[in-house]
C-alpha cells in the first residue's frame, strides 16, 4: 500500500484551515477593493426622482387570508361589511398593498364617476392602508403599468405633499390617461409647480363643479407671482369660460397685487362672470373659499362691498 507524502497532507491541510478562516473562525481577509468618487449632481440638472422603498411581503398564510379578505371586501352587501373588511385588510399592515393593487389593476378602468362598486371599495381599502409615510413608496407607484393604481398613487403622492413626487408628476403631465394627468396636475400644484397649468384650466374651465374644490385646495397652497403672471392672460378672453376658468383659478393661486385684475368684472352685466369675480377676490383677499349660486341681489351687493374694499 502507497503511503502518502506527509508533507502534500500538511500542505493541503494548512490551505484548507487559511480559506476557512483559520484557528479563530474568522473569515480570510481580501484586499479592499478600490471606491469609485462619488459624483455630485450638477447643480445645472434636475434631481433625480430619490429611490423608493418596496413595500413589505406578507408570508404565505398571511397572503392567502388576506386574498381572501380582499374577496370578501369585493361580494359583501352592506356598507358596514365594507368598513369591516377594509379593517381587516389594514390590519395586515402595509404588506397589504400590492395586493390591493393587484386586485384593482383587474377592474375596468374608467372615469372615477363611472369606475365599479368593486374598483370604489378596492381604493377606499387603499385610502385606509397607506399613511403620510408611505409618500417615497407611493412615488415609485406613479408609473405602474395600470392607470387606476397611477391614479391613486399620483393623488396620494400629492396630498402627503411628497418631495420627491415632484418629478415624476412633471413626468405623468404626459400620462396617456387624463385622469392620471390631472392628478399629476394637481400634484405639481400642490408641491408649488405651475407645469400642470394647462391641464387645471381645462378642468377648471370644463369640470369645476366635480373638481373645483380639489383643485382649489391644491392650488392655493402655493400662491405666487409666476402662477399669477400666468392665469391673468386669460382674462382677456372672449368667451365666458375661459374667463371663468382664469378667476377660479386666480382665486387660489393669485397673489394680492391681482386682486384688481378680478375686480373689473364687478360692473359686468353676465352674473356667472360676476360670481367668479367675487369669490375670486375672495379667495385672493380674504383667503375665503368661494360662495356658489349668489341671487342677483346678493351679486350686486356682493359687487358694491368688494369695489369699496379693493
């Protein structure tokens, strides 16, 4: 029988204790690898839209009852069987999410008049399971390939007023769905850019009476001169409703200084122009929100007081 070199044994005995970290089990060191610099964002470049955290992951059985919850929310007939399942979806934490977007991304998408009890009952549970500090994860939602999920998160994104949502609604101003460009309108409204300006004056001008309210609550949190010096032109329309449309609109964004381009619509004869004119200065004066369907009487008193005020 051929015996072995010892000294091959001890060789191949020390090259196996060195990779497996040596008497005291620490790992064998490598040399350290040399950093690239890290580069500075040029200052003269937009920044870039910050990393979004994933949403957590439910293990298997959490999973399965929460579909199953998700079910229930969707089949149950009564308004207090909604709120209850919505608790218990949002009591699987925020792991419940993708889910629920998985589920709407399966209903028709549509007008959000006309979306499906079962699409209204999936974003309610949205609603309840997303919190102000979701706003980085909900950024990364903005460009999901389905258009009610862009939608939702568009909205949330801005009404948690999210820093980082601000260049990626500027980019969803040219969403293929209006309704997702309207909520990056309001977005940008509401994180102080006046981009989505064209789309608001379309819906200021076209659907107020369904969107007015949300869209002066998004407007007026950032007054300014430049969103002023933007709306005023449209004043100087022929048509009643693009008048309309630029009073509403001065009526969040504008600043004081503008208040006298509104009150020279007080001594007009069209009482729909007149309306939009006195809560107009409302809004720009007093920071009040906008009277609807004043009597003739009151537009003309209305109309006196303001002309003493301004």
């Amino acid at each position: 029988m051929s015996i072995p070199n010892f000294g091959s044994v001890v060789g191949a005995a020390a090259l196996l204790w060195c990779a497996q970290g040596g008497a005291a089990g620490k790992p064998a060191t490598k040399p350290a690898a040399s950093k690239p610099a890290a580069s500075k964002p040029s200052s003269s470049q937009p920044a870039a839209v910050a990393p979004t955290a994933p949403w957590p992951k439910l293990d298997t059985r959490s999973a399965t009852e929460l579909g199953q919850a998700i079910d229930s929310l969707k089949r149950t007939p009564t308004p207090e069987g909604v709120d209850t399942m919505i608790e218990t979806i949002v009591g699987f934490g925020k792991g419940a999410v993708p889910y629920l977007y998985e589920s709407l991304s399966r209903q028709k998408v549509a007008p959000a008049d006309e979306l499906s009890e079962e699409a209204n009952r999936l974003v309610k549970a949205l609603d309840a399971a997303v919190k102000s500090d979701d706003g980085p994860r909900l950024v990364g939602d903005c460009t999901n390939r389905n258009a009610l999920v862009r939608r939702f998160a568009l909205r949330k994104v801005g009404e948690y007023t999210t820093a980082e949502g601000t260049a990626i609604a500027k980019k969803a101003l040219a969403d293929p769905d209006e309704e997702a460009r309207f909520e990056a309108a309001l977005t940008c409204a509401s994180l102080g850019s006046t981009d989505g300006l064209e789309v608001l004056r379309k819906a200021a001008r076209d659907a107020w009476p369904l969107q007015g309210k949300r869209i002066r609550a998004a407007i007026e949190r950032h007054r300014s001169v430049e969103a002023t010096q933007k709306i005023i032109p449209g004043l100087k329309s022929k048509d009643w409703q693009d008048i309309c449309a630029a009073l509403r609109l001065l009526a969040g964004w504008g600043v004081r200084e503008s208040a006298g381009e509104a009150g020279q619509f007080l001594d007009t004869t069209d009482n729909r122009i007149k309306e939009n004119a006195i809560n107009a200065l409302r809004g720009i004066v007093d920071r009040e929100p906008p009277i609807e369907r004043l009597s003739a009487f009151d537009l003309a008193e209305q109309a006196i007081a303001w002309k003493k005020k301004i």
